[in-house]
C-alpha cells in the first residue's frame, strides 16, 4: 500500500507547485515584460521588444533551475509539467491577438511569418529550460540520492516481480476490443495489439527512433486537428483551453498508441503545428480590404506561447498520466496477486 501513499503525494505535491509557479509568473514576474499596449498581445517579435524578451527568457530558465531542484522527488515529467504551468502565467495574462491584426492588416502574411520566427525562438529557449532542469536534478541527486524519483516498478522484491502478471495487460486488451470494429482493414488489429504493448522491443516493427518521431508526427496532426475542432471563438480562454485539451488527447493517444522511449520528444507536436499554423495563415489571410483582419481563421488567433506552453503543458501531462497509468496498474496487479495468494495460503 506504500505506493499509493506515493502516488497520492506525488500528485498533491504537483497541484501545489503548479498552483505556486503559475502565481509567481502571473502576478510578479510577467510585469516586466508586459507590454506598454495593455491591448496588445504578448509577442516580442511584433512588438520589438527585446529587453522584455531577455527578462522572459531568463525568468523561464530560473524557474526550471527551481523546479529541478525542489520537484527532485517528482517524476521529471511532473517537474517540466510545473515548468509549463509556471511560464504559462504569461500566456493567461496576454490579451488577444486582435489588436496585433487589425495594426499588421496591410501585411499579414508578413506577420505570420514573424509569429513563425517566434515559435521556433522559444521552442528553443524551452530546449534549454529542459536541460537546466535535468542537469540541475543530477546535481541535487549527487547531494542527496535519496531524494531522487524511483519508479515503485524499479524496487519491487523478487515474491513481488513473481506476483506480477506477465500475460497481455490492459493495453493489449484495448486494442483487441478497438480492433473487433476495424476488422475488414487487413493486419489492423495485429498492428494494435503489438501497438499497445508497453516492452523493450519493437512496436509493429518500428526501431525506438522511428516509433519516438512517429509519435511527434501523430502528436502534431492530432493536436492541430482537434484545435481547429475545438475552438469556437477568439477569447483568450477559449484558445487556451482548446490548445492544452487537444494535445493532451494526442499526446495521450500517441504514447498509448506507440509507447515511445522518449517521450519528452513529443514536445515538438505542438511546436510543429504552430508552424504549419502560421503557414496556413500566412497563404489565405490576404484580404487587405480593411476589415480583412476579421476574417483571421480562429487556429491563426493562438499566439506562439499558446503553442509552445498551453500546448506543451498538454504534452506533459498527458505523459505524466501515462507513466503513472502504467506504473499504477502494475503495482495494483502485484497487490492483488499477493492478497490472493495470501488468502489461499490461509
């Protein structure tokens, strides 16, 4: 039963932190780099600002430093998930971009363009984000090794691994019951089944590599899909929301579809379809007319920091709830065999 206490701090311990970055960024640090146009949205290419940019950046790298070292007991997902959060203070206080089309109507392709350059800047600037927060977690580990995530799975005795169920687990099992709809499509239900199997070798005969940029590819298609499905109208809360859902379901789908080693690559779905975004927007916004602005598809409205935080706060917590899924229903498979097995004994 200890991993359930485990499990439910974990948890606590990720709601509380999240909460405390999300504050942080919002109410004190994103006032430096508030633009001066309270109606103008957060975009420091468009608005040239780049001393507002440096102080961005550097906000973002400190709180992955932070977050490395105090979430050292959480799973690195959950600890680049407050990353996500905390930054995405900046987003929650951005106006829409409303006021950004209606000033570039001249020249909006231009515009999209510039948002593109963006997009790929900060899809950066998290790259490094992610490296300062793993290198500042193996210096905490060097200190204190104790403090360090285990996986329950990586501790189990040798009474508990005989307990656990080696036969086809609940992946298996879904794309079994997926597969009985889709039986006319030739080898789809034998693709699932190897699909949903979480081992070391390959899925539906893909290497680790292939099976890590197939699941971007599937992340991106899917995210950007249901976005465009999803958002019903321009208010900040609305893309907001639109975005972290859609990539939740597609990073969820991905993992459990392809199971990728590495999972953290994921992250470029949203990047990529931010920039295929920006592309589309850049080939139909072309009406200069002057209420041409207004005709802006609603997916060209997300701002790059909505792509590269609510989207990639989607990505990690959808693989933050699938190591824990995993993790979960084998500790509970083992439990379950041992209170058997104790029972029969009895």
């Amino acid at each position: 039963m200890e991993y359930r206490r485990r499990f439910l701090l974990e948890k606590v311990a990720l709601q509380v932190l999240s909460v405390a970055a999300v504050a942080a960024v919002y109410f004190l640090l994103a006032k430096a780099w508030a633009p001066n146009d309270p109606e103008a949205a957060t975009s420091f290419m468009l608005a040239g600002d780049s001393i507002g940019a440096v102080w961005c950046v550097l906000s973002i790298w400190a709180l992955a430093a932070v977050a490395g070292a105090a979430t050292i007991y959480l799973r690195p997902q959950g600890s680049m998930l407050i990353v996500f959060f905390g930054a995405g203070g900046t987003a929650l206080r951005s106006p829409r971009i409303r006021a950004w089309l209606w000033q570039r109507n001249a020249d909006l392709p231009a515009m999209y363009r510039e948002l593109a350059v963006e997009l790929l800047a900060g899809a950066v600037v998290l790259l490094i984000a992610a490296i300062i927060l793993d290198a500042t977690r193996r210096m905490v580990a060097e200190l204190k090794p104790d403090w360090l995530w285990r996986s329950p799975l990586a501790e189990l005795t040798d009474e508990e691994l005989a307990a656990l169920d080696e036969g086809p687990g609940d992946q298996v099992a879904t794309a079994a019951m997926i597969g009985q709809y889709l039986r006319p499509i030739k080898g789809l239900r034998e693709m699932l089944a190897g699909a949903f199997q979480r081992s070391d070798q390959n899925v539906a005969g893909m290497t680790d590599a292939s099976r890590t940029i197939a699941a971007a590819g599937l992340t991106m298609a899917i995210g950007l899909a249901l976005t465009m499905m999803l958002l019903r109208s321009p208010d900040r809360g609305q893309v907001l929301f639109a975005v972290l859902v859609s990539f939740f379901v597609a990073a969820l789908i991905s993992h459990k579809a392809l199971a990728p080693r590495h999972s953290m690559v994921m992250l470029a779905g949203p990047v990529l379809a931010g920039l295929l975004a920006c592309a589309l927007a850049s080939f139909t916004s072309i009406d200069q007319s002057p209420i041409g602005w207004a005709n802006v598809k609603l997916y060209a409205r997300a701002l790059p920091i909505d792509w590269l935080l609510a989207g990639g706060a989607g990505v990690m917590l959808a693989c933050w709830v699938a190591h824990r899924h995993h993790e979960w229903k084998r500790m509970e498979t083992i439990y379950e065999s041992l209170v058997s097995q104790q029972r029969s004994d009895d």
